[in-house]
C-alpha cells in the first residue's frame, strides 16, 4: 500500500509540473519578436539654395539606446557630417557634389550616399494674370503669396528656359484632395479658402532628363509672401499636397 502511494505520489508530481509549465508557456508569446535592425536611407538628395543653407538632420531608422561611432565621410567638402543626440547624422551643406558616408551603430555597419543638387530655376515665365512670378523661384521652386483677398478667375500662362521642355501644368486647391490638369494659356480659378490655391508647373531637362518642379500657392494666409526651401528630395514619390 506505501508502495503504491509512494509511486502515485510520483504521477500527481510530474502531471502539477507539467500543468505548471503549461499555463507558463500559455502566457509567453509564441515567438520573441525581435526588435528591427538599426537602417538608414542608402541615397539622399538635398538641396542647394544660393540664399538659403542650412544644417539638416538624418535620422537612423530603428535607432534605440545605441551611438554612432567610427563616423566617416569621404568628402567633407561637399557636405560636413557629425553626429547628433547619438542616434541621427547633421548635414552641413557645403556645395554641389556626392559624398558617402560609413558609420557603426551598436555594432552594425551603415553607409549612405548623400548628393547635394543645386538648384536651377527651369522657369522662364510663370504669369497669374498680368504678373509674372518667375523671378521668385531663382531662390527656390515653392514660393507663397500671401496676404490675399479675394478669389480670382486668371489665365495662366507658363514658358520653360531654353533647355528644359514644360511636361504639364496642375492646380491643386486646399479643399481638394487630388490636382487637375491645367492647360497653358487657360484660366483657373484661384480660390483663397484654407491655404488657397498652388499652381504646379513639371519641367524636364533636355540634356540630362533630370525633372523638376516649382509651385506657386496663392493664399489669405497672414503671413508676408515667402519662397519655401526643402528638407530633401524624395525621388520615388512624384506626388504634391498644398499642405
């Protein structure tokens, strides 16, 4: 009988362990998921603006509790690379050109292209009724006027410089979601409700087949009339918003 029970005993033992480690297993996720590897962008394209240069910042992608070391750059001249709060890269353009870019981070090796494009004005005339605004996207290809009071009917009417040839033209107004075609010599109506009404005009390079585009957006906004400068330059997305 002592035998017995000795041996029952045994069985109630494994079967409380095996139920234990059932319901522990029950609570653990299935799979660890594991955290996403450190990246960063492999080509990055900036700007060059002749009154406007400026110190951007590159983010590491997945970055978390890890620095940047062992920083390199194979041409300082064209762009001067730091490191900043640890985890990002801050860019101080510097003139026209390409450089690459290594570094570690927790224990991994990165490397990025960045390339700095100066800007050129494909523009020759971009006139809104009786104004030609095209003098304005010699320092950038945004440029917002301001400060409007009322929504007018104007023809628009756009003209490439000798080299580049004018793809098409789109207006796009705040309350609308997607742009329409626009044709040259046409009227559109600028509306001034929200941030107005933006005008796109897409140039290509006859040359080089590089694209390019600049923007009017016609506003009531309170703000003084101002050329607008971006951060970089997405190449895979052709796509705009007024916002």
């Amino acid at each position: 009988m002592r035998g017995m029970w000795k041996k029952l005993r045994k069985k109630l033992m494994v079967i409380s362990v095996f139920l234990l480690l059932t319901a522990v297993i029950g609570i653990l996720p299935a799979k660890t998921a594991q955290a996403a590897a450190p990246k960063i962008q492999k080509n990055i394209q900036f700007r060059l603006y002749k009154a406007n240069k400026r110190n951007l910042i590159i983010p590491i992608k997945n970055a978390s509790g890890g620095k940047i070391t062992k920083l390199n750059n194979s041409k300082p001249s064209i762009a001067k690379v730091s490191v900043y709060q640890k985890n990002s890269l801050l860019v101080d353009i510097r003139s026209a050109g390409s450089t690459k870019v290594s570094f570690s981070y927790k224990g991994k090796k990165l490397s990025t292209k960045i390339t700095i494009k100066k800007w050129e004005n494909p523009c020759k005339e971009f006139t809104i009724g009786s104004k030609n605004y095209a003098k304005y996207f010699e320092k950038s290809e945004r440029y917002s006027l301001n400060k409007q009071s009322k929504t007018i009917n104007a023809k628009v009417k756009i003209t490439p410089k000798k080299g580049w040839k004018l793809l098409k033209i789109e207006a796009q107004a705040a309350d609308t979601i997607r742009s329409k075609k626009v044709k040259n010599h046409s009227k559109v109506k600028f509306s001034i409700d929200m941030t107005g009404t933006a005008i796109y005009a897409h140039f290509k390079n006859n040359k080089t087949g590089e694209r390019e585009t600049v923007a009017l957006w016609r506003s009531s906004t309170p703000w003084a009339s101002e050329n607008g400068y971006r951060e970089w330059i997405d190449q895979r997305r052709r796509t705009h918003s007024v916002w």
